[in-house]
C-alpha cells in the first residue's frame, strides 16, 4: 500500500522532475504540462525508460516522444547547431540527457528518505514495449504531457512498485 502522503510526495516529486528535466530550452520556451488519466492517452512512437530501485520500491521513469522536424530543430536549438548538423544521434543524447534530468530529479527528491536508491541507465524502447508495463505489478502511476508554443508534446510517465508499505512526505521547495 501507498499512503496518500507517499502518493502526493511522488505526485509533487514528478511536477518538479517534469519542470526540471524541460528546462534545457534556455530560449524561454514555455512548456504547458497537463495530467493524463492514463498511459492509453499517449500518443508516442518511442521512450526512454530508466529504472530507480530501493529495498522498499521499485520506481520507473518514462519519457514518450516522436520523431518529428519541429523536435529535431528544438533540440538542435538546445544543442546550439545549426539545423542542417542535428544528426539522430545527437537527437538521443539530447532526449537522453531530458530523461536523466527526469529521473535524477526524482532520485535527489527521494534520497533523504531513501539513502540506498540506485539509478539505472536510461535506455530507448519502442512504444510497443509500454503495453508489458503491467506486468511490473505497479501499485501507483502519474501520466502527464508537456506541449510548447512550437507544437511539440512529450509524455512522461512514473510508475511505483512498491515492496512494502509506503508511508513518507517529502517537501519539496
């Protein structure tokens, strides 16, 4: 079981992660991050995956995107290139680099409470991957989107499996 601390805890947790991790377009660029009732609402062709786990929980991470040329010149923006240099490889690193800020947000937000929480490396997946995600056994979920002024939408996800009862509150500032 999850406490409604715990789960307004991760819930506070991953705003602030989802925050952090879009922060990179230093251009100003304004992102509108909206709830989703569930991972059904994504509409993705990849993600990026990372795995955080305790002794009490196993936690999950996601990051949904799709390849498109408005993605490809934003994050060449974030890269400062020229357009015509973005390659894909650079693209993933850039979408890589999102992920990590993701989940080690989530992790310095959880090390207080959770000194032994480990990280795993974030690792690219096709979206069809998503559809064994029941089979982690995942107790609570977050689904949320982030659209810019510049049409692109990315989803994030946060999943936790927890091995015990789950009864913390973390602030966050």
């Amino acid at each position: 079981m999850i406490s409604e601390s715990a789960q307004n805890s991760f819930a506070s947790i991953f705003i602030r992660s989802i925050e952090k991790a879009l922060e990179s377009n230093k251009d100003g660029s304004h992102w509108d991050i909206h709830p989703l009732s569930s991972a059904e609402k994504i509409i993705a062709q990849d993600f990026i995956l990372t795995t955080l786990c305790s002794y009490q929980f196993r936690l999950f991470t996601t990051l949904h995107f799709s390849y498109s040329l408005s993605i490809l010149e934003d994050a060449a923006e974030v890269l400062k290139l020229p357009k015509e240099k973005m390659t894909k490889e650079k693209f993933n690193d850039c979408m890589k680099e999102k992920s990590l800020t993701l989940s080690d947000t989530v992790k310095e937000s959880l090390e207080g409470t959770f000194p032994h929480l480990g990280i795993s490396e974030p690792e690219f997946l096709k979206q069809q991957s998503h559809l064994f995600f029941d089979s982690n056994h995942y107790e609570y979920t977050l689904h949320n989107s982030a659209t810019s002024k510049k049409n692109i939408c990315l989803f994030f996800g946060l999943y936790v499996c927890p091995f015990e009862d789950l009864d913390f509150e973390v602030a966050i500032h």
